[in-house]
C-alpha cells in the first residue's frame, strides 16, 4: 500500500451540546488516517475534539499547517459545530464557535469568519478543501445574547473570496442557509457522504484517488435523499482545479468500501435524536404532583431532554408508558420536577377518521390559495408529509414538527392553520391509540 505523503488535514468536532460532532470528527479522521483507504501520514492528520477544539488550539493548528505544508500540498480542513451570523449596533459579523465559546466575549473565545479566512489564506498549499458542518439544531441561537442578534449560517462570507484568489480552493457547507444538518447513526447525513466518498463511493474514474469534485458531488446527489429533500451541500469550487484529494484504497483501485458493517440511519428531523437521555424501568416509589406516592415499581419510563426553546419551557420530560400519571414527578436521585402525560388507548372511531380527512382537506385548500406562487408547489408537498404522517399506523411526530417549523420559517401567515391541525384532538387520540410515547419535543399536542 501507499502513502498519500502530501495530505495534511485539521478535523475539528466541538462537541458540548453537539456530541455527535464528535463522533463525525473522529470518524473522518480514522478514514483519512486508514492506510487501506485514504492513506494520509497519520501524524499529518490532526484531529481536534471536545475540550480540545478551543479557539487556542484550532487556530495553533491552523498556523501548524501555515508552517508544515507547501505549494504542492495537498489540505482538507473539516469543522463540525455551530456556526453564526452575529449583528450588533456595530455590524454584521461570522463566528465559528468553538469549545469553550463565551457569547460575551466572542472576539476572544470563538474564532470569527474573517480571522478564519486569513488563516487559511496563509496555508501555501495550491489544493485546499474546507468542508463546514455549521448549521446543527439547537445551539446558542436560543440562548440570550446581549446585544446580539445571532442566526445560523453555514459558511464564513469572508471565506468565499478565497475562490478568486486561486484554482486550488473549494469550499463546501453542509447545507443551505435556512437548513439544518441531519444527525445520524454511525455519522451525520453530510460526514456519512464524505466517509462514503472518501472510500471511493461515486468515484467518476477508478484510478486510486478521490478528486475534490467526486467528494463533492456524491455529497450532493446523496444527502437530500436520505433527508427527504431537508438538507442541500452547498459546493463552491468554480474556479477550482479538480484535484486528487486522496487515495480511496491506500493506492489500489478497488475499492473497499466503508469500514463499518451496520446500515446507516439518518435522524427523521434535526435535534430529534437529542433525547432519550435516560431510560429504564422504575426501582421504587415515585412522588407525584405535591408528595403523594405511588408505587410503580417495574413501570418503564423514559426522560426526554428536549433542544432549545422547548427545553427552557419544558425541562426534562418524562413519559410513563403503560400508567395513568399526570402532573409533577421527582424519580429515584438526580432527576427531580419531571413532567409526565398519560399515555392510554382511546378509540378512534370512522367518523374521527372521516373528520380528520375534511380538515386535512381543508388545510390543503387553504394553503393551495394562500401560498404564493413561487412557494405553493413546496408547501403542497409539506402539507402531503403532514397528512403521511398523522394518518400513518403509527404517527410520525417528528415529521410533523418539522412541517409546523417549515411552515412558521417560510410561510408564517399559514403557520397557525398547521398548527391547528397537528393539534387536533383526533391526532392526539392517534397517537396515543397507537401507543407512541408523547415527548417534550412536540408540545402542541392538546395532552400537555
């Protein structure tokens, strides 16, 4: 086997509130140290995670790569975290927000596009590759910022004059400004087609080497599909030469596929997989509402840490499959004022079912005459996922949170009508007839 002796890379995943970022970072990192696959120096692969990925360090790296590359280098700069676009009274400003990140003192704790850019900019290496994971659920975009009016945004502007400056620079997001990155198992949409790619998936020419476009484009043809048409790479590479990134089979040209037997998955709706967080069947006797206890011994449970807004309204949640318990519940040590819902079986009748088609119908009436042209065809197709999913043997609660948030992002005068409906009666009745845990994630439903 060979050595892909010009590949430098920096793989940064920030982890804290995005622990699968880690996961993606380490994972890209092993392909591209794999001396069966990628076959980059494994000293020339330096991988940043967790407490590790502060502004001090991956700025170090930065320079580190400024000083141990030349122009006939090969470098592939990877970042997973949050990325944001912050406005102030005095201005608009990008900031890549590391371990560590202090949102009162961004200029010193979080790395901004403009710095990040004239980093790169020292980086002598003619072929540069800088692929950005930036826009994950949750994150500091709830969270109160003094002054501050923050947004996710999957690239640094900053960053795209750098395709003027030469052939050799191509840079691609995970996903389009107003998306958000899919987490998944054992990688995210975005990093699981890069992996792909980087293990010869999609290779136009079987010659032993991944070119900047195979990665690109299999990324591109492969993430919307597993997404349902939720997540779109952005690729910007132009002006770029289509240079050889890496070897696939450590020089040979049969490729061996990804290292890793399971079938992927990919999150139904992103920050759906924040929770579980615990969960398990009950030891002992739980105090309920103010103090009365209940034995339930052997009732299985479940505690849901729900992202953003929702959490800071709700806390933890937990539901009690298979009991009638509503109100405040402290269980066993450390988890204490855990809200619960009932979860029984009620009977949906015909004339339910008959009463939920007329006012799917009506929905998909009143969006069809209030959408304007340009967004009609789109939100017709949420409006068909939303009906999918209500009227599916077992009710998708994710994809109709997701339609409820597309609807208040894109069309918010008709954001309330969906609303309505995810929040009828009868589609509560259906979900609890088909016996599906409620959690805080979904707290329109009319039982919390």
């Amino acid at each position: 086997m060979l050595t892909f002796e010009q590949g430098h890379a920096l793989v940064v995943g920030v982890g804290a509130d995005l622990p699968n970022t880690v996961e993606d970072a380490v994972g890209l990192a092993e392909i591209l140290r794999d001396p069966a696959r990628c076959a980059y120096p494994p000293g020339q692969v330096h991988l940043l995670t967790g407490e590790d990925a502060t502004r001090e360090q991956v700025l170090a790296v930065l320079d580190t790569l400024a000083h141990s590359t030349d122009a006939q280098s090969t470098v592939l700069i990877y970042y997973s975290g949050h990325g944001y676009r912050a406005a102030s009274s005095t201005g608009e400003f990008y900031y890549l927000m590391p371990y560590g990140y202090d949102l009162n003192r961004l200029y010193q704790t979080a790395v901004s596009g403009a710095e990040f850019t004239d980093q790169l900019r020292a980086i002598p290496a003619q072929k540069l590759l800088v692929l950005l994971d930036c826009c994950h659920a949750g994150g500091v975009g709830e969270a109160k910022a003094p002054g501050l009016q923050l947004a996710k945004s999957p690239l640094p502007p900053e960053a795209r004059g750098l395709l003027a400056e030469g052939s050799g620079r191509v840079l691609v997001a995970s996903s389009q400004e107003d998306e958000l990155s899919f987490a998944g198992r054992p990688y995210s949409a975005f990093t699981l087609a890069l992996i792909e790619a980087l293990c010869g998936a999609g290779v136009a020419k079987q010659d032993g080497t991944v070119r900047v476009a195979d990665l690109a484009l299999h990324a591109r043809e492969v993430v919307p599909g597993r997404t349902r048409g939720r997540q779109h790479p952005i690729l910007h590479f132009k002006q770029a030469d289509n240079f050889v990134l890496a070897y696939y089979a450590g020089g040979e040209t049969q490729p061996k596929g990804v290292p890793f037997a399971a079938e992927p998955e990919i999150e139904p709706e992103p920050g759906a997989w924040s929770g579980p967080v615990l969960s398990g069947t009950f030891q002992g006797p739980v105090a309920v509402g103010g103090g009365e206890a209940v034995d339930m011994r052997g009732a299985q449970g479940a505690v849901y840490k729900p992202a953003g807004p929702v959490e800071q309204q709700f806390g933890h949640r937990l539901v009690i499959t298979g009991s009638d318990v509503s109100g405040q519940v402290a269980v066993g040590e450390g988890i204490t004022q855990v809200q619960t819902v009932g979860v029984g079986r009620p009977e949906v009748t015909e004339a339910d079912l008959a009463e939920l088609r007329r006012l799917l119908a009506d929905l998909k009436a009143r969006v069809a005459a209030g959408a304007p042209p340009d967004k009609r065809d789109a939100a017709l197709e949420r409006v068909d996922e939303l009906e999918e999913a209500i009227t599916a043997e077992e009710p998708d609660l994710t994809t109709m949170e997701y339609v409820r948030g597309w609807f208040a992002r894109h069309l918010p005068g008709l954001a309330g009508a969906v609303t309505g409906a995810v929040a009828h009666p009868i589609v509560g009745r259906l979900v609890e007839a088909a016996g599906q845990e409620i959690h805080a994630n979904f707290p329109a439903l009319p039982h919390e």
